[in-house]
C-alpha cells in the first residue's frame, strides 16, 4: 500500500463526503482556532475540486 499524507487523505474524504467539509469549516469557526482554520483551507485549495464539493454541498437532500 502506498503512503499518503495527511492532506491527501483529507481531499479524499472531502471529496467522498462534500457536506462533512462545510461542517468541518463550521465547527473549526466555532473553535475560534485560526491555524486550524488555515490548515482546512490549505488542504481544499491543494487538493480539492471546489466547485464539486460546492454543488454537491448545495444540493437539496432526498
């Protein structure tokens, strides 16, 4: 199995799961921790598709 960092696993998970990254943002805001805020959004913009975990994010629920 090959190694991977912390923040490509994180892209996946992002990437599997859209609303689990809007909830991670809300409650890392509600924490008030900054650096932790700053890590969240360096591994979106690394690694993520933004604007698909956007419109599946938006996306009414069934």
């Amino acid at each position: 199995m090959k190694d991977r960092s912390h923040d490509e696993a994180m892209a996946e998970l992002f990437q599997r799961d859209p609303s689990y990254v809007i909830e991670l943002i809300a409650d890392v805001r509600r924490g008030g921790d900054s650096d932790e805020l700053a890590v969240v959004f360096r591994q979106l913009n690394t690694h993520v598709d933004l604007k698909s975990v956007a419109s599946s994010s938006l996306a009414p629920r069934e």
